[in-house]
C-alpha cells in the first residue's frame, strides 16, 4: 500500500513535531488516506500547536485562477476554527512569495506539504524553495511530507534554467520536466543552500518520504485520490501534457484556459484546425495522436471567440515527450500566420523583462532560434546534453 509523507507522519512520525509550535504550507490536495486535509490531520495529533498557515498560488483552497494574487484572509472561518493564523504565499507583489521572518517568528519547525506535478513551471516547489531559502538560515527546522510525481520519476526532458532568467516559473537550473518527487527537489535546494551558505548554520531539512512509491509509477497507479492541485490541473491527463503546453502561456495561443480541458486543447481563432491535425499528425511524434478541436474560451485568452486548434491525445505515455511535442506544436501554429502570432509581453509573474516565453524556457535561446526559421528538432538536440546533466546532477538526491 502507498502512503504518502503526511500518512507516514500520521502512523510512525507524529511524536517527530509533538510539543511543538508548527507552521505548515500547504493546499487542497494535500489530504491523507481517509480523505483529512493536511491541516484537519496535524491539528489532530496530541501535543501540537498549530500556529500559522500558509497557501502557496491558487490559495489554501484551490480557488483563485493563475495570476490572481490571494488575501490573508482567504478564508476567516477556517482560521477561527484551527485557531491558527492564515496567511498567503501569493499575494499581489513579488515580495509576497516569501514568508517574512515576522512570520516564522516563533515556530520549531515549517512543515510543507504540497502536491507538485514534475515540472519546473509549476510554483508549488519554487514557494517550498522561498521557504526553505527563509526558514533555515533562521534556525527553523524545516520538514517535508513528500507525494509521488504524478508523472513518474525516470524522465527528464527540456532546458534547464540559466542565470538571469530566475523568476516564480523558474527557481533553480533544473529541466523543465524534472523526474523529481517535491521531496527530492527539497534535498537538491538544501544542497545549494549549505554551499552558499559561507559555513553559516542551517536549521535541520527532514524530508518524510513515500512508502511504496517507484520511480516508473503514474499517479493512476499509486490508489492515492487525486485531487485537483491547481483550477486548471483536473487530471492526471492534464499533468502529463502540462510540461510541454505550460509554454503556450508565453504567446498570444490559447493553451485551453477556459475550456474544461486546458493544456490538452490549444489554438487560437485564425487556426485552420483540421490543417493543424494533419500537420501534427504527418510528424509521427511518438505517443500521441493530434485531432482538430473547435472550442471557445470562457475566459482568459480569446473568451467567446471561436477557436481552432488540436487536442493532444497521448496513447502511450512511456514513449511521450510533452516538451518536444509542444515545441513542434507552437513551431506549427506560429507558422500558419506569423503575423497573428505574437510572443506575450505583459508582467508575468511580477516580471516584466524577460518577456514569459523566455522564462519559461529558461533563457532567450529558443525563442530566438524561432524566431530565425530554426527547426524543432534543431531546437531540441540542443537539450540533450543539458538532459544528460541534470540527469546525472539530480541522481544525488533520488530516494527511491
């Protein structure tokens, strides 16, 4: 039977935080077995003190839309009845995706507990780094409940992140899909935190791992309830194209936002659909199949316009490769009217220069490589190497 970090904690680690004054991070899909959330199941255990709060983007409770900062006081009810103070890791400046040290003033220890989904775009495992970078130094002892990769732990794929193009969707050089458990990234940011550390004492990193979980293993064989992490995150089917199509935020196409299949449908309103399809289709990518969609946004992106665009059906997820799907996608759209096309340019997530493309991929290197006619598949064998790399570099801090 697979339990995750919280159940352990539950069954054999819960005299670890007995007597202490607990902070905790975390979301709506954190729960244990019995379907508790992890806030119900720590407030319960005997001798603890609950005492503040966190929810990282989305909010404690899953509800706000990406982008849209979340108050303190998201939901006064629950922190009357926890008698723990709630305060938001996703507010409406840059500065509010750290705690404060007012904050964990305090505390014995910062326990997190968050669902990541094995991408680096995805923020849950950045706020676990701001914390880390906040609570240790501080003295306090940080633990991590880890959960299973919903997309399995054996592949790696994409750029990984250069200097000067850090942001909330980029927090450390690790490629795009990172093969890591939430649990994991925490020991190899530990490991980069005691090097820059200049011989400065640390708080004590306890990552409470999985039992049961292997690295081949899909959320869908775990028998663990999946829950949605994030508004736009309702499947596993989501989570495995979401690495490649998390990309398209940072252009004028839709990546499915207001449709109820985001990441998987995408297009735009001057997108011959069925044109698309066939163009997708002829590149016998592996894994996946590409059939036309006509769908109209509800919100975000082009909302009450029409759209064409595709689907992406993966049929064989072992042999799919979401990055490199995406890039040929995008290569694809753009090229059926560059004129229409255009990269994002607003703030993104509190950064306005570089632009979102460039920090989604990690650097200007691909965009501009599109921009001057380049193939996808040039683009792409320029990863392996870094793939290769990061592959090696995170074996240090596999646990399973």
């Amino acid at each position: 039977m697979l339990r995750s970090g919280l159940d352990a904690l539950l069954s054999t680690e819960r005299q670890s935080i007995q007597g202490k004054r607990i902070g905790l991070v975390t979301h709506a899909a954190a729960i244990d077995r019995t379907w508790r959330s992890s806030i119900e199941a720590i407030a319960s255990i005997d001798g603890v003190r609950l005492v503040r709060v966190f929810g990282p983007e989305h909010g404690l409770h899953g509800q706000a839309q990406d982008l849209i900062g979340v108050r303190d006081d998201e939901a006064p009810g629950l922190e009357k009845q926890i008698h723990a103070r709630i305060v938001s890791l996703y507010g409406k400046t840059v500065e509010s995706l750290k705690p404060t040290p007012e904050q964990l003033d305090g505390l014995d220890c910062l326990i997190v507990d968050l669902q990541d989904i094995g991408s680096r775009f995805y923020t849950f495992q950045a706020t676990m780094k701001y914390c880390l970078e906040v609570a240790l130094p501080m003295g306090v002892s940080v633990i991590v409940l880890d959960r299973p990769n919903p997309i399995g732990g054996l592949q790696v794929e994409g750029p990984m992140l250069r200097a000067r193009y850090e942001s909330f969707v980029g927090v450390h050089p690790i490629a795009v899909r990172h093969g890591l458990t939430i649990g994991e990234l925490a020991r190899l940011y530990y490991r980069d935190l005691v090097k820059n550390s200049h011989g400065k004492q640390l708080g004590e990193l306890r990552v409470i791992p999985c039992q049961g979980w292997s690295r081949r293993m899909y959320f869908d064989e775990c028998n663990l309830p999946w829950v949605m992490p994030s508004p736009n995150m309702p499947t596993l089917d989501t989570a495995i194209v979401y690495p490649g199509q998390c990309l398209l935020e940072g252009t004028n196409l839709s990546e499915g936002r207001g449709t109820t299949k985001p990441f998987e449908i995408s297009g735009a309103p001057w997108i011959d659909a069925i044109k698309l399809a066939c163009s997708m289709q002829a590149m016998k990518l592996p894994g996946v199949v590409f059939r036309p969609v006509w769908f109209r946004p509800t919100f975000q992106k082009h909302a009450g316009v029409d759209c064409g665009g595709v689907q992406i059906h993966v049929v064989d997820r072992r042999r799919f490769s979401p990055v490199r799907v995406s890039l040929a996608l995008l290569l694809e759209m753009r090229n059926q009217d560059p004129k229409r096309f255009a990269w994002r340019t607003e703030t993104y997530e509190f950064v306005s220069d570089p632009i979102a493309i460039d920090l989604l991929f990690g650097s200007s290197t691909e965009r501009l490589a599109i921009e001057q006619g380049a193939a996808w598949q040039q683009i792409a064998s320029a990863w392996e190497s870094q793939e290769e790399e990061f592959g090696a570099l995170s074996r240090e801090d596999w646990m399973y």
